[in-house]
C-alpha cells in the first residue's frame, strides 16, 4: 500500500537527504547591497542631525527649532530606510563667521602656541605644599576680582600656595592668583605690565611666569 504522505511532503530547500540538518548558510538570505561602512556613516549623519537641533530653543517655543524637529525627524526616516540624506535645507548651515572677539582669541592662542605656551593656555598653576599641577581655569569655581580679559595661561613656577594665572586683555598681562577654597576668595592682582605687540606680550609672560608673584 502506498504512504498517502509521499505526494504531500515539503520539499527540502537544501536538495538533500531529507533527514539532513538544514544548514544557515544553505538558505537564500536578502540582501540590501550595503555595506556595514554605509549604516555607519548613516548613524553619523544622523548624530549629526539631531545635534543640529538646540532642544533649549524647542522647550522655549522658538519656531526655527521647532521647524527644525520637523525637517530632521523625515530625514531620519529617510536615512533608516536606508537612503543617503545630504543637505538638508534649514538644518545643514554655514558656519557662522568668527566675530572680532572670536579672532582676537583665536589670533592669541595661535601666537602663544608658536611661542611654546600651547600646554598653559586656559589652564592656573595650582601650588600645594611642593606639589604643582596644572588646572582647567573653569575648575577654579569663582571669578570676582578678575579685570575683562582674552585668555589665562599658567605660569611655570610660584612659590606660594593657591591658584596662579597670567591674563591676557586687549592691552596688557596681569597676574592673579586666588587662595584657597576659591569660592570663599576673590582674585587678586599682584602685577600687570602693558604691551604692544605679540614680541611684548611673550615677554611679559615669560618674565612673569618666573617672577609675576614675587
């Protein structure tokens, strides 16, 4: 007698002995055509998006951010469907140009770079006991005391205790120190010397990097 099976059964994807295991690697898997190196690059594109929009603006109701939401939540979908998104009008702007302040600033550090102050630049020279290090400025948490000025570059050596900086403004250095803790002092001026080009201005640091405290 005939198995009433045999005309019903499945047939094996693999070709083979149907009692065999079917193999992963056997089975025709889609493919998209792209390659790992392109959903990568599509996952930066769209850090990139999402860090274009100031969800401060948002929660202020500012309507350019808010159309802003928009324009970047369709680009998102277009670049989860896989496709490439490029400049999206709205979102992808020009930086913008670098007031004069900005210049100024950037102006200095380059100079004081070139003349070998490229490890100091915005940073104190904290002084405990023997021991020095230098700090971030922005980890000294107080600023009363302090004239307008560009930037701050630590001097070499002080032989006090506390928190010591040479400032640079528009026409001349100071050197500041402030005691510690900071948040219970203000900083106070020990010297300042005027200059009128970038040749004066390495000077003063120089000499008051040694001797500004004295």
């Amino acid at each position: 007698m005939e198995n009433p099976n045999e005309d019903n059964q499945a047939p094996n994807p693999s070709g083979s002995n149907p009692d065999e295991p079917l193999l992963i690697d056997e089975v025709n898997q889609p493919d998209d055509g792209d390659s790992l190196e392109d959903w990568i690059n599509r996952a930066k594109r769209a850090h990139e998006l999402v860090d274009a929009v100031d969800l401060k603006k948002v929660t202020e109701h500012d309507e350019i951010e808010i159309a802003k939401v928009a324009t970047v939540g369709s680009a998102l979908q277009d670049l989860e469907q896989g496709q490439d998104v490029g400049h999206v009008e709205g979102v992808d702007e020009v930086v913008p140009e670098m007031d004069e302040s900005m210049l100024r600033r950037a102006g200095l550090i380059e100079a004081l770079s070139e003349a070998g102050f490229a490890d100091r630049i915005s940073r104190v020279l904290s002084v405990h006991g023997d021991a020095m290090d230098l700090r971030p400025l922005d980890l000294i948490p107080h600023s009363e005391g302090l004239p307008e000025y560009d930037l701050c570059v630590a001097p070499e050596q002080v032989s006090l205790s506390g928190h010591f900086g040479l400032f640079v403004s528009r026409s001349g250095v100071f050197a500041a120190s402030i005691a510690d803790p900071p948040s219970k002092h203000h900083w106070r001026i020990a010297k300042s010397r005027p200059y009128d080009n970038n040749q004066e201005l390495m000077e003063n640091l120089a000499v008051f990097g040694q001797s500004g405290f004295e």
